[in-house]
C-alpha cells in the first residue's frame, strides 16, 4: 500500500457503525469519502440504528447501509431503559450476523448507541 496515494488495485470492506446524531454519523461519512478515494475497489457498509433521518442521509452519499434494532439508553426513564437493555442481546446479534455475512478487514466505530453492539 502506498502511502497517499490511491490504491485502486486493493479491494477490501469495511463497516463503519455509528450514529443517532449528526456528530458521529458525519464523520464516518468523511472517512468513508477518504477511504473510498484512496481504494476504488474496497466496500464499505454503514450500520446504523432504525432512524429514518441516517438512511436518508446515508442514501443521498450513496452509501451502502444496514439498520440494526438498537436504542440509545439516556434520559429514557426506568421503563423505557430497562426495555432498551432487553433488546441489547438482539442487537448484539444482529451486529454478529452483519460482520460474519460481510466479513469486513475492519470496523470503525464512530460513536453513538449503533456503535457499541
């Protein structure tokens, strides 16, 4: 791999997971773009929570993407939180089955609740 350059020849995939605001889902969009640049050839798949508000975003980018059912945990009361902590194992698998079906060389976590599954 050459340094700075673009290196069209390589292919590899990547899954970049993150978001729920704008603060981590943009910046994976610009590593995404520099990736992207740098190997023409590599795959990248976003994956995100259910919000229509990162499909909407990711899809105008032209990114490839896959929700999974995950929830943030802040502020949403006891009720809401405990159901929120139940889903968590689903989540978690649904995380399992994406890397193990895409079988990316890496995965960026950008923060954010989709992230940490």
């Amino acid at each position: 791999m050459r340094k700075g350059g673009n290196n069209s020849d390589s292919e590899f995939r990547c899954v970049i997971a993150g978001g729920g605001t704008g603060g981590h889902l943009f910046p994976g969009i610009a590593v995404a773009s520099e990736l992207k640049r740098r190997f023409e050839k590599g795959e990248i798949l976003f994956v995100v929570g259910l919000q229509r508000k990162e499909s909407e975003i990711l899809s105008r980018y032209g990114y490839r993407l896959t929700s999974i059912d995950v929830e943030g945990l802040k502020g949403r009361g006891w009720k809401k939180g405990f159901i929120v902590l139940v889903k968590l194992p689903k989540s978690v698998f649904q995380s399992a089955s994406i890397i193990k079906e895409f079988s990316p060389a890496f995965v960026l976590g950008m923060g954010g609740y989709s992230a940490g599954p």
